[in-house]
C-alpha cells in the first residue's frame, strides 16, 4: 500500500487522481454509468493527503460507481468494452 501512495518525504502522496470537471463531463455530458481507475483513489494523491476526498464524494452522489487497482487499462478499447461483474 505505501508503494502505491508513493509518498514524499513529507508524507504527501502523489498519485493521479480524477478532477471535478472531468468527472461532471464524463457523468451528466457522456451519461458514463461507472468510471474506473489504476489508484486506490479517485482523488490525486496530494489532496487525500489532506483529506480532500470532492471526486469520490460527487462519483458517490451520482449513485454511480467506480472500479479501483484496475489494471491493464491500456489494452482496453475507447468504445465498445464489455465489463462482466
């Protein structure tokens, strides 16, 4: 776990995380029904560090969901992917 926080010598972590506007875009423009991601956040790093957690709280008042430690996220498609739960 602290290797995937990859935190500084301050213990900030620096991760990549989700923006607010990407996640209102992806949400009320593209109608996505999940997002998913390689992080054990959908915040970046340095603002869970601070205990900001705004992207995970709006994802969550969507009643949408989300995927984290995703992998091989780069072998799936733009368009047309098929997620089996």
């Amino acid at each position: 776990m602290a290797a995937m926080r990859n935190e500084d010598a301050e213990g900030v972590a620096h991760h990549p995380g989700w923006t607010l506007s990407a996640l209102k875009y992806l949400f009320k423009e593209r109608n996505v029904t999940a997002i998913g991601h390689k992080p054990t956040d959908t915040d970046p790093g340095i603002n869970t560090t601070r205990g900001i957690y705004a992207c995970e709280a709006y994802v969550l008042a969507q009643n949408k969901y989300q995927i984290e430690l995703l992998t091989n996220l780069d072998k799936v498609p733009e368009y047309g992917a098929l997620v089996v739960t």
